[in-house]
C-alpha cells in the first residue's frame, strides 16, 4: 500500500464514514478514485485532507466530504442505470467517483483550459462513461435530458430554471445557493408536478458564473473555497 492509498482510505473512515456517508457505492468510489490525479503535484500531499484545494482559474477541487454528501443526496434509485449531469467539472474528479457507479455522467464546465485538462485526466484514468462539453453550466445540457440526478459545484444566486426542466420525475438537484458565507446547499425534487425543497447544510462554493449566476465583475460577491 503506497502513501495515497493508505491516505484515501483513513479519508474514507475518519471523514466520511464518521460524518455520515453510508452509501457503499459512494464509499467505495472515494477509495478507488485518485484524488491526487486530480490536482497539481505541488498539493498533492494535501490530497486526502479534509480541505478544498486550488486548481487554477480561481477554481477549487471540493474537500472530499462534500463530494461524498453531495452524490448521497442525490439518492439515486437506480445509480447504475442512471445518467447525471454535473455542472462545475473542474478537472473531472466529481465526475471519475459519479462514473464509478451510474451509467453515464454529462459534465459542462465554463472554462475551457479545465475542460481540455479534465478530458485529459478521465482518459488517462479510464474513466470512459463521462462525457464533458464547455459552456454555461446554468443552461444544463438539454440534449441528454432528461436526468436521473443534477449536482452543481458552484453557487447561484437563485436555482437556474433550466436545470429543473431537466429532471425526470423523482429525480433530485443538488445546488448551493447565495453569496460567500451565506450558502446553502439545496436538494430540489421534481414529483412530476412541482419541486420540492430542502436545505442541506452551509456550505462554500465558487460562485457560479454565467447568464442564471453572477457576472464575473460583481463586485458583491466573495468566490468561496468550494
């Protein structure tokens, strides 16, 4: 057992299943998957902490335990038969634990620097059932709706009304809402007449940019540690 392995597995018993994370499939992604890979070499002794960590462009790669919440959240019914779709793919990490265990992940990412670094690190990996395509995460990707999941890794002003079209019925969005220390992440169901709501738990994200989030020149808002 080499240094990451033996560090992926403590993250695994001391921060997820101690801060209850009981879903096998989840769990048993977060010890496969090579968090390491995901980020330069220069933090990589850092990869299994319970800390978010910079990935360039002002963009962080999520602290592994709200990952873990946020794919459990989802409650998927059916995970390997799912398809879900990620906004915020950053350098693909989320989106490799997703591919261990749903049919197929769809992940949009803005910048388009991590989203030819994000394709390069799933290929290495052979991470094959993810698909990632650049653009405006608030508009989803209606070509493959609808979803049987949606997570978002950035937070909005208010939820993106063209990610809830997206959703089958039954199907949840997992979403932070607000600005900088005033976050919440919501769990949106959609019964197949209206959406139900709850929060979460306070998080901190970056924030989510584009035509249904913030501009990149509001001043107002402080881009959160993801």
């Amino acid at each position: 057992m080499d240094k990451f392995e033996k560090a992926r597995q403590n993250m695994v018993e001391k921060q997820l299943k101690r801060r209850g994370i009981t879903s096998p499939l989840i769990l048993e992604a977060m010890a496969s998957v090579p968090r390491h890979s995901f980020i330069s070499v220069e933090y990589q002794d850092l990869a299994y902490k319970d800390t978010p960590l910079p990935i360039g462009y002002s963009q962080t790669i999520s602290q592994p335990y709200i990952v873990a919440f946020s794919l459990q959240s989802l409650e998927l019914q059916n995970p390997y038969e799912a398809t879900v779709l990620e906004i915020g793919t950053g350098l693909g990490y989320q989106a490799a634990i997703l591919s261990r265990f749903v049919r197929q992940v769809y992940s949009v990412e803005r910048i388009p620097e991590l989203v030819a670094q994000a394709k390069q690190n799933l290929l290495a990996l052979n991470y094959t059932n993810v698909r990632v395509s650049q653009g405006d995460g608030g508009y989803g990707w209606p070509r493959y709706s609808p979803f049987d999941g949606i997570v978002v890794a950035a937070a909005a002003p208010e939820v993106p009304a063209p990610l809830l079209t997206q959703l089958k019925p039954g199907a949840a969005l997992i979403i932070p809402i607000g600005v900088a220390d005033k976050q919440r992440l919501l769990r949106i169901v959609y019964d197949g007449a209206s959406y139900n709501q709850e929060i979460l738990l306070p998080v901190a994200f970056v924030p989510m940019i584009g035509e249904h989030g913030w501009s990149e020149k509001d001043s107002l808002l402080k881009k959160g540690p993801l």
